[in-house]
C-alpha cells in the first residue's frame, strides 16, 4: 500500500512545479497554504458526513463507496497540504510505525498538553 503513497507522493511534487493553469496541485500550492488548508477542511467535513450517512445506512454499497471517495480526496489535499511544508507520507508513516510498540492511551497521554 505505500507504493500507491510513493507513487502519489512523486507525483504531487512534479506537478508542484507545473504552471497553476494546467495542474489542480499546482494550482493549490500557488494560492497558498491558507486554500490549502481550506481544502482539507472542506474534505474532512464531507468525509464526516459521509461516514455518519453511511452509519445510518450500513448495507448501502453507494454510501460505502461516497465514504471511500471522501477519505481519497481528505488523503490526497492532507498530502498537498505536507508536500507544501516540505513534509511528505513517509514521515507519517513513520511515526504510525513508531507508535505500533504504544497503546493508543499512552501515546496520547506522552503528548505535549494544549490546554492552557
């Protein structure tokens, strides 16, 4: 599955560099981070509501295949948003593969507090 990442991740950078009238990635990195974050934001809300419309109606393959298609689209903009910080899949990767030997409780308990 991380080839489909590498291969994404290879192609996301090239067209970073195409002109913004003839690549929608180039296009995004152009307006900047803001419209970058924007589109996460936009993809993370449709994922949410596909998932609850999905919930509701389990047995349905067209709500399933709607949620598929969100979770695509809120991976693909989350990995512009990274290749636009000069980040990419592989530090993600990483650091789910750091937290395989942690529960789930205590990775989140070793986080830094964010409450003030």
């Amino acid at each position: 599955m991380s080839d489909v990442l590498t291969q994404l991740a290879a192609i996301l950078e090239e067209r970073k560099q195409a002109s913004p009238d003839s690549s929608y990635v180039a296009s995004l990195h152009h307006k900047g981070l803001n419209k970058i974050l924007e589109k996460v934001g936009e993809e993370a809300t449709e994922a949410i509501i596909a998932a609850k419309d999905l919930d509701a109606d389990p047995e349905s393959a067209k709500l399933r295949q709607e949620l598929v298609g969100e979770a695509a689209d809120l991976w693909f903009h989350s990995l512009v948003m990274l290749s636009h910080l000069g980040l990419g899949s592989d530090e993600v990767l990483e650091e789910l593969r750091k937290r395989f030997t942690l529960s789930g409780l205590a990775e989140k308990a070793s986080r830094p507090s964010t409450s003030g």
